[in-house]
C-alpha cells in the first residue's frame, strides 16, 4: 500500500444510497420508502443518523483527502439537515433531481463520471474511497483499479454488494468504522427494532460544543483505533498517531490545549493510551 504521507486521496459518496441503507437497517427492511409516504418521523431519523466524520476520518487514514464530493438531492430534508456539516468538512455537494418517472436520480452516473474524469484530470491521485454499496459501482472500482488506483469500498451491513466488495482493493462495513454507535439487527416491518440508542437523539440539532480537552481524548482514540483495526499494528510512533490526528482534525495542536509537545499531550491521557518511551523511537497504544 502507498506510504501514507505520499498518499492523495479522492472521496466519492452516494449520499442517498447511504443514508437509506442506514435508514432500513436500523428502523427495519424497506422501512424507508414506507415511512417517507407518510412522512419521515424525527426520531426514527436521529436514530439512523449517519456518522459523516467517521466516514471521513477513516478515509483521511489512507493518505491526504484532496477531494470529497456527495450526490444526493439536497433540497430532500432528509439529506439537507446534513449540508451544515458536510461544508464544515470542506464536502462539495453536487446537486442531482430524481428523474420522475423512475424517482431514480442518477447518482451512480454522475459520480462515476466525475471519478474517472478526477483521475486524468489529477494524475497524482493514488487511492479512490466509493461509500456506497450498490452494485452498479463495480465497474467504476475495476475502472478506477485498471487506472492504477487503489480503492475502497464504504457500505451499510446487509445492503452491500458482495461483488462490489470484491471489485474494491478493500472493502469496510461502516458499523466498524471507529465511533459509529453499533445497533442490534433491525426489526421486521412495521416492529421497533431493539438496538441501542446512537449518541444523537432527537430532532436535528447540533450538539452542545464539546470541552477541547475531551474532544482532543477523543481524537486520540479514534486515531488509534483507526489505525490499529486498518493496519492491526499494536503499537503506533507518536509521529504518525500526530499525522493521522492533524488527518481527521487539522485544527488540532497540542500546544492550544497547554502541552509543550506531543509527547507531553499523550502522558496527560495516561488512563487512555500507554506509552513506551525506552528509546528513541516513541510509541503508543490505546490501553
């Protein structure tokens, strides 16, 4: 795999195709076509809701993001209480309209022509991130493979192509990705599923901003969690811990939280990360 440092990383999300696939598994099979005839309940939603920052942190772990697009209609309230955050990830959202005599709206076309022209467009591309899990992705993951790229995959349990996962380089189910809220099997029809509840509940609003310090914990941690479920490399250089955490978070600096360094960062969290320090080389893992 290309060294991460050197890495440029391009990131393709068939918006609508995730979120539903969301939507059904937790809530129930085809529960979202169901539901939105008689309108979409907040709750249902809050409880569905997909994680974007998890999506892009793991993507940011393969290399530099240069890019990131998402297709969806998003004047559809269901994607638009989304926008405010995705912009916050420098997303650039591509609008599309369902066709109305299908209710389709084009999204794997438009994506996979956007994809292949990126490639010719930015030679330096190294690695392509496709979130969804339909099959008519494939020739876009062995078109992207034959162009020299290495791609992955990103879908939803139970609504991921089995032979789009084998057309991708790899493949991540987005239940593991670090810091999705982790639900039981959804119900049957028209049941409540009996799953645990996400972190965000409600109606569409933003959570209350976090104290820096506990964000910054959990930067570290799901740095570390990336990196050993990606690589299943126990003990990481604080070096590269940094880099993937600057990756997901280029905003963070332990000098703003009142450490001198890095290293003086990691042993303030000694109840969340252990440190070997008996050489040069330092290095952490999560205890």
């Amino acid at each position: 795999m290309t060294d991460p440092s050197a890495a440029r990383v391009a990131v393709y999300l068939d918006f609508d195709n995730i979120v539903i696939s969301r939507y059904d598994q937790v809530n129930g099979r085809n529960s979202f076509q169901r539901d939105k005839t008689k309108g979409l309940e907040p709750a249902r939603l809050a409880r569905a809701r997909v994680d974007v920052g998890a999506i892009l942190d793991f993507a940011s772990s393969f290399g530099t993001v240069v890019l990131t697009r998402a297709y969806a209609d998003w004047s559809a309230g269901v994607n638009a209480e989304y926008r405010e955050q995705l912009v916050g990830r420098a997303v650039d959202l591509v609008q599309l309209f369902p066709a109305a005599a299908y209710g389709k709206n084009g999204a794997d076309i438009r994506l996979a022509v956007d994809a292949v022209e990126d490639m010719f467009r930015l030679p330096d591309l190294t690695h392509v991130v496709i979130v969804a899990g339909d099959s008519d992705y494939i020739p876009l993951a062995q078109r992207c493979k034959r162009l020299g790229r290495y791609v992955v995959g990103i879908g939803v349990a139970g609504s991921s192509s089995r032979a789009l996962a084998a057309a991708c380089d790899d493949f991540i189910i987005y239940d593991s990705l670090p810091g999705v809220p982790v639900f039981a099997p959804a119900a049957a029809d028209g049941e409540q599923p009996g799953a645990g509840k996400p972190r965000r509940a409600g109606k569409s609003t933003e959570p209350a901003t976090p104290d820096p310090q506990a964000a910054a914990t959990g930067l570290l941690s799901r740095a570390l969690q990336i990196s050993l479920e990606k690589d299943d490399v126990e003990w990481q250089h604080n070096s590269e811990v940094k880099a993937q955490m600057k990756r997901m978070d280029p905003s963070f600096s332990e000098k703003s939280l009142g450490f001198k360094s890095f290293s003086d960062f990691l042993r303030s969290r000694a109840d969340v990360v252990e440190l070997d320090e008996t050489s040069t080389t330092r290095l952490v893992k999560l205890r």
